[in-house]
C-alpha cells in the first residue's frame, strides 16, 4: 500500500513539472526547473519583447535571440551568434549557480553558449525585462536590479533604450556594438563593424571598421548636448539622449520619452548606424536618420588639413593657409593626400597668429593635450610656445571653458550643418598668411579685384537708382491711397531674414514641427539670443506680394491683447512667407480639454477663466474699431497655453491674408475645421461675425463636455455633440453635458456651469443674427444676466439619417434682428 502510494505522488510530480515545462511559453521568466526547448519563447511582461530560438531570414541555422514581438523580423540580440545549431533539439537552460547555457541537445553533453558568470544566485531565475534586457540574478534582488548577468552588458547589433554604450572606468569593462556579418544574407555572426564610445581627447562615437581599425564614421566630441558632428535630434521629444561621465564610468545611452513610440540604433554590416522609430500599432520601422549620410561625414574624407564643406562644390577645401600637396590628385577630385602649409609657422617669438573657424567638428584628437583649468588666454600662450602646436579651443564645449591643443596634421575637419557659436576653433598661422594672405596672391588677385569692384559699384549705382525711384513712386501711391498708416504709429516690425529662420528650425527639420493647420505648417525655432519662437510657414498660395502682404502682418501686429498670440514679425524672402510668432510651451487647448488627465489638472475654476479669456479675445478681434477681424478657423487647437494655462487665441487674421482686401462676406474659399463651421459659411461660404461665434459656441460645448463635437458618438442617437446639448437642454438635464470630472472640485458652481452651456447652445443658434454678439456673450458670462432660451441649433440633425443632409438651412429665412435680448437681473 505505502509504495503504491508514494509511487502516485511521484507520478503526479513528475506530471506537474512536465506541465510546467510545457505550457511555460506566456511567462517572461526560467527557473533551474523549467527549460527553453525549440518552439517555446518568453514574452516580456508588456508584451513588448519575445525571446527564444529563431533563424534569421532564410537561414536554416537557430540561435537563441530577443526579438520585437510585433516585429519578430528584428532581432535586438544574438547569444550564440558565432555558434549556431544545425537542428532543432537546442535547449536553454539555468543552472542551479545562475548560469545561463545553450545546450546542443537533450544528451546535454555539448554547451554551444554560456554566459559564464563567476557569480552565484542563491535562487537564480532568468527574466526578459520589458526593455528588451535578458536579465539573471537571484529571485529576491531581481526587482532591486541587482543582476549576475544582464544581455544589456553584451550588445549585439542594437542599441536600445536603457542600454549603455561606453566604458566602466574601475574594471576597464567596454560596452559597445557589433555588426551581423552580413544582414543581406542573414548571418548574425560578428561583423566587421563596432560602434563605440573612445574616451582620448573627448568622449566620442566611432565606427571603426574590423582589426583594421579603419574609421567609418567620428561623431565628433561631445558639446554638452549632442555629439557635435551629429545629426541633431534635440527637438525630437521621443526620446532623450545623454552622455554620463563620472568617476566610475563614462557612457552614452537614451532613454524613451514616449510610451507610443519605440525607437533603436542599429549599425549594419555595411558599416553605417541608423536610428529607427516604431509607431504604436505599426510594424514598419522608419529610419529618423543614418550615418555617414553625406561624403562630408566620411572620416577624413578631405585628408589632412582640409576642411569639408557641404555647399560648396567640390567639397573639399584645404584650410587657410594650406594648399594641396599633390595638385595633380586634387585637380582628379582625390583629396586623400590633403593639403599642407604654404608658408611654414615662424615659430619665433610672436611670428604667429590665430585664425577663428567658427561652427566645425573639431578635428580627431590624434595628437593633443587638454588641460580643463586653462583659460583660453592660456591655452593659446602654451599653443605658442610649442612648434607643433597647430590649433587650439575650449575644451569643455558646454561651459565655453578649458584648453585643447592640437600637434601636427589636423584630420576629419568639416564645416557644420547647424552652426553652435562654442564650437570654434583657433587655427595657428604665419602673420603672413592673416594679414595679407601672401604679396604673391595679392599682385594676382588685383586685376580681379578691380574688375569685380567695377561691377559691383556699377551695380550699387544701379541699385540706387532704382531705390529712389521706388521711393518716388511709393510716396506717390501713399499720397494716393490717402493716409495708410499714421506716421507715429507705424510699427517696426521685424523682418527676419530666411537665413536666421532656417537657422532656428534646423533648416526646417522635420523635428522642429510643431503643428500644421490650412495656413502652412509650424515649426519651433530656436533664435541664437537663446529666445523661443514659433514659425508659421504659409503654405505658397497666398497670392499676395511682399508688399501686400507686409502691410497686412503690420496691422495684424498692431493687434495686441492678453488672449492673442504675439506676432513677432514677419520673414518675406521670394516665394516664402512667414510669420514669428511667441512661442507657447503648453501646446494648444485640445491636448488638455480632450484628455481626461490633463483636464484634471485644469479644473473648473480654470477652464471658466480659459472661457473667458478666448470670449475677451474674440471680442477684441471683432471690435477693434481699425480692423474687424473675422477669425474664421476657431478651435480648440487654434487656442494656445502659455505658461500660466492662459489661453492664446492664434491664426487670427490669416484668412485676411489669404483674401486679400476682401470686403464681401461670402469667400469662394471656404477656410475653417469641419464641427467647428456655421451651417451659412460650410455651405453658402458667407461669414460674419457671427460665424465666430458659432465656433466659439461649439468649443464651449466642447470644454464642458470635453468631448469633440465631430466625433462625438452616443449609443441612444446619431447627433453631433451640438445636437446632445440641445436634446438634454429641451430634457431639463443639461447639467449632464458637463463631465463627471468637475466633481472633485468642491467649489464647483452649477449655475455658472448651466449659464455656460446655455450661453453656448445660443451661440450655436441656426440663425445667425439669432446669435449674440461677443460683446453680449462676455456680458453674458461675467454678469447676473437673465439669458433668453435658446433656439435649435444649426446643423441639428442626426447623422446617420440621409433624408435631412439638403434640408440644413438653405432657406434661410430673415429673423428680427432684436432677437437676442438681455434682461440685466441688476440693472446699473
Ligand atoms: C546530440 O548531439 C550529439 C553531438 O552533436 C549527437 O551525437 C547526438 O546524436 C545528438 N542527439 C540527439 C538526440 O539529437
Ligand atoms: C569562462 O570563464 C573563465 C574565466 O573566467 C574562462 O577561463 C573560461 O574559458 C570561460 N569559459 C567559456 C566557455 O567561455
Ligand atoms: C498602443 O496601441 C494600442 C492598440 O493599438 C493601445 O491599446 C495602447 O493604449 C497604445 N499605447 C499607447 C501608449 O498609445
Ligand atoms: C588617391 O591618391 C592616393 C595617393 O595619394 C592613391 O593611393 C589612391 O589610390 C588615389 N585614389 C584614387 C581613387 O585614385
Ligand atoms: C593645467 O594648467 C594649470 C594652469 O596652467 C596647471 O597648474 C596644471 O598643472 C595643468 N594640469 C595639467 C594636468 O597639465
Ligand atoms: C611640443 O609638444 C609635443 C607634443 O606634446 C611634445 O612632444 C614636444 O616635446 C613639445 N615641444 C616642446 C618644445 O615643448
């Protein structure tokens, strides 16, 4: 009987551990018990990452590998990459002292790969980490990221976030990344290219090709926020790199801003390193951008002493002072002997100079000497006093502080795509060559001065002659056109010129976008003084000229007001049209209204006194005796936060700009958002005042409700969110409209919220002379007033219904203007 029984236990437990090990493939972790077998993966506890055997492509060998489980395709890391299996029988397992082994097959007799740790875990468990990181260590400690083996220590070919790239100073230990032998041909093996941080001279990124150490690529030393020669990416919010350096380590890594978008670094077998991005939901990887990109990325790509410069053609220059060694080479576009000096240094007493190259990728520090005490001042005394010394600079690029000198040929110098004023370097010349370039060049040079001299007075002449005459001719046209603008207030307004804009977005950079609307698109720019601005980039159909046009944006500058956005000036350079605006860090009213956790952070009190801030806004753009301003495109996202939530309205006035002088109220271009648009204009095109106060009605509702008015769904009808407020309004439950999130605040007033969506549902009115005027509406909102019950809305149809898509208002019918009537509870 006892052995019987004991005989079932042991039955059973044997049973429970083969159940273990089979249906363990859901869960993120391995134990001394369980194993991986072929076909069995862990996924990472977000489901983010999958780990297990895999064969790349269409390669028939396994590997144990991390891979995005939306993208198995791409394989973050390779354990046995130089060691694959021919068969399907591998098994990874964990030993009982923590070791991780890749095992041949069941016999267990041949280890293919280990991790090797000299450490023990006490109760050693193996687990994929949502960051993609195979961590091992002990049960306990896990959680307290306390590892004896993490896969982040031993890169493969991707560098994820989290992961660091760099050096532990106190054991020597190098992380860094290596290429697949070949990602054409799905061969994980180690690749000729390594991806690493060098610590001479400057923390630097390099790929360096195989043992021969051939550089690919130099980023350029790091400047305190990027890697100077870098692509920049600062602008980027999703995701965040940095370089850290301290006493015990120096290393670059990034991590994730973003929770909607994954992105890695990659280097391939052909040598080059690409950022790539992952949108939520897709399963196409995008590349943000690839080094080296351009010939001037190259190391050393003009040879020593010559100077890459991208707008130039060739590309190749050598630096001043210096001339091709071999001219002959130079004239065949073969630039790799590079240029030496023309005049050899003096190298007595103060026979010498300096030149100052502004915005360049430091050369390599290949011979050099850094001192981070030394002043500049100093640092060009001990460049003096040494022959060799061919150029010195700041060494700490951010603080603009410490000394680097450079001996001998300077290599890998070129001009850089966005210019930061620290990054200067100081060139060592012969006076000769600073004063006066050479007695030789300058006989040379004479004849061709005089003649472009010739030229270019005659053109000066020209030019003048056709000022004046402009003058003349403007004076005239002013006269004619009566008093345009009084002398007094005649606004200086800006005019930034292409360069220093193109300059603030990065030439416009993808990155630097910030919104994009009818008018054009906006960028974020940042202007040298360190200011922020936002420029709107009207897109070409304007149709106005320069003139035109810088008479409108001077008007429109003269528009100020606490509720508009501040117009800076104006950029007008050919075809482009700009406008600069203040730049408003809180982004726009939808990001807040709309979302459920930022609008918690508003509350009530808030979003009345944002109400009212776009109504005093609105009032002013209408009752501005000099310019009545029809906004025509008001919504949430047209409703901009400073820093203090006070909202911005922004865009106004552009529609004039886009029709010129129009004074008609019926356009043929019907500018405006869809939800937000009065049935007169949406479909007649005729604006007024009114129609303004149709949107603001719309994003009243909208900011109550905090739902889209277009969007909106219901499960008892098909009406927009318009059409709900008027159905609760005629239900006596209109307070409904009004989410749930005011609750918490207790010193929520439901009148005030009730007189708002009254207030609202009477702007929305059909018709439009049944709508108040803003001024009655600030009158309305800020006052004891008695409001007037409100009208059916425009647009009150449901939208699943076909039948009433042509009956919506065509026959207007006229209404008496005195329609809207305001009783003062109080009179004053
Ligand atoms: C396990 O591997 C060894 C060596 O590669 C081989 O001799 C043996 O046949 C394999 N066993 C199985 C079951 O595949
Ligand atoms: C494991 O590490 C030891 C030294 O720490 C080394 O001698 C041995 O060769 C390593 N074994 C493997 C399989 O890498
Ligand atoms: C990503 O998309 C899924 C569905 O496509 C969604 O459930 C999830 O909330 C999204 N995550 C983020 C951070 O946007
Ligand atoms: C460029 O010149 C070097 C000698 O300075 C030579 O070795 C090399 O082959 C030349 N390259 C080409 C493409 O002609
Ligand atoms: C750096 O410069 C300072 C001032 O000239 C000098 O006192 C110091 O010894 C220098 N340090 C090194 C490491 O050369
Ligand atoms: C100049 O600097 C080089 C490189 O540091 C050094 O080898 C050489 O001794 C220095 N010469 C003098 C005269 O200081």
């Amino acid at each position: 009987m006892e052995t019987f029984h004991l005989f079932t236990i042991f039955n059973a437990l044997v049973f429970l551990q083969l159940f273990l090990k089979s249906y363990s493939n859901l869960i993120d972790t391995i134990t001394p018990t369980q194993s991986i077998t072929d076909g069995v993966t862990l996924v990472s506890s977000g489901q983010t990452f999958e780990l297990g055997f895999f064969s790349p492509g269409s390669s028939k060998n396994r590997y144990i590998g991390i891979w995005y489980k939306a993208t198995p395709e791409v394989v973050v890391w390779v354990a046995n990459r130089n060691n694959p299996i021919s068969h399907s029988y591998g098994e990874l397992i964990i030993t009982n002292q923590g070791n991780l082994l890749l095992l041949a097959n069941q016999t267990r007799s041949i280890i293919i790969w280990s991790t090797n740790t000299s450490m023990v875990a006490k109760n050693p468990v193996a687990q994929i980490l949502e960051s993609g990181n195979l961590v091992v260590g002990d049960r306990d400690s896990l959680n307290s990221e306390v590892y004896v083996w993490q896969s982040f220590d031993y890169p493969t070919d991707n560098f994820l976030a989290g992961m660091k790239i760099g050096w532990n100073l106190k054991t020597g230990f190098e992380r860094h990344l290596t290429s697949w032998k070949s990602n054409d041909d799905d061969d994980p093996s180690t690749g000729d290219f390594t991806w690493r941080l060098t610590l001479k001279g400057l923390p630097q990124l390099f790929i360096i090709m195989g043992t021969t150490r051939i550089i690919k690529f130099r980023s350029g030393p790091w400047n305190g926020v990027r890697f100077n020669g870098s692509p920049s990416t600062l602008a980027f919010p999703v995701f965040k790199f940095f370089l850290v350096s301290n006493e015990d380590e120096v290393y670059y890594s990034f991590r994730s801003n973003a929770e909607s978008v994954i992105t890695r670094v990659q280097v391939n077998s052909h040598g080059s390193m690409a950022r790539l991005t992952l949108y939520n939901g897709s399963t196409q990887w995008s590349i943000m951008y690839e080094v080296p990109y351009e010939p001037c990325d190259g190391y050393g790509y003009c040879g020593a002493n010559g100077i890459c410069r991208i707008n130039t053609d060739p590309f190749c220059e050598c630096l001043k002072g210096f001339s091709p060694r071999s001219v002959e080479e130079w004239k065949m576009l073969n630039w790799s002997s590079g240029c030496v000096r023309k005049v050899p240094l003096d190298c007595q007493g103060r026979g010498d100079g300096f030149l100052k190259l502004e915005g360049v990728k430091f050369p390599d520090f290949l011979e050099f000497l850094s001192n981070k005490s030394m002043s500049l001042e100093e640092c060009k005394e001990v460049c003096l006093k040494n022959c060799s010394c061919t150029a010195y600079a700041n060494s700490d690029l951010e603080k603009g502080s410490g000394c680097m000198i450079w001996f001998g040929d300077l290599v890998d110098v070129r001009e850089l795509r966005n210019k930061v004023s620290e990054e200067n370097i100081y060139l060592r010349l012969p006076a000769s060559e600073i004063k006066s370039n050479g007695d030789m060049q300058r006989k040379r040079r004479l004849k061709t001065v005089i003649i472009v001299s010739i030229i270019i007075s005659s053109i000066f002449l020209l030019v003048l002659l056709l000022v004046m005459l402009y003058c003349v001719y403007w004076k005239t046209r002013s006269k004619m056109r009566g008093t345009r603008i009084d002398k007094e207030d005649e606004l200086e307004l800006p005019l930034f010129d292409l360069a220093t804009i193109a300059s603030a977005t990065n030439n416009f950079s993808p990155e630097y976008l910030i919104g994009a609307g009818g008018f054009g698109d906006v960028y974020k720019g940042n202007l040298k003084t360190g200011q922020e601005i936002a420029v709107k980039r009207l897109s070409k159909n304007s149709g106005q000229g320069a003139e035109e046009f810088r008479n409108e944006v001077e008007l429109l500058a003269k528009l100020q007001h606490r509720n508009l956005v501040a117009l800076f000036g104006c950029c007008i350079q050919e075809e482009e049209r700009m406008l600069i605006y203040e730049y408003m860090p809180n982004a726009s009213l939808d990001h807040f209204i709309f979302d459920n956790a930022r609008r918690k952070i508003l509350g009530w009190e808030k979003e009345f006194d944002i109400i009212m801030g776009i109504a005093r806004g609105l009032l002013y753009l209408h009752r501005d005796s000099k310019l009545q301003i029809i906004h025509r495109d008001l919504k949430a996202s047209n409703i901009l936060l400073d820093g203090n939530l006070n909202p911005k309205i922004s865009d106004f006035g552009l529609a004039r700009i886009f029709e010129g002088d129009e004074k008609e109220t019926r356009t043929k271009r019907v500018v405006g958002t869809y939800g937000y648009m009065s049935p007169e204009y949406a479909i007649d095109g005729k604006f007024s005042v009114k129609s303004d106060v149709f949107s603001f009605g719309v994003l009243l509702l909208e900011i109550l409700s905090g739902k889209r008015n277009r969007r909106f769904n219901h499960p008892d009808h098909h009406h927009n969110l318009v059409g709900h407020a008027w159905l609760l309004w005629n239900e006596g439950k209109a307070l409904d409209l009004v989410d749930l999130h005011f609750e918490d605040t207790c010193n929520v007033d439901s009148a005030q919220v009730l007189k708002c969506v009254q207030v609202g549902l009477l702007c929305v009115q059909k018709f439009p002379c049944d709508r108040p005027t803003m001024s009655s509406i600030v009158y309305m909102l800020e006052d004891d007033a008695t409001l007037p019950p409100p009208k059916q809305p425009g647009f009150f149809m449901e939208r699943s219904s076909k039948e009433n898509e042509d009956t919506i208002s065509r026959n207007e019918e006229p209404c008496s203007l005195n329609s809207v009537t305001l009783t003062m509870a109080n009179g004053r």
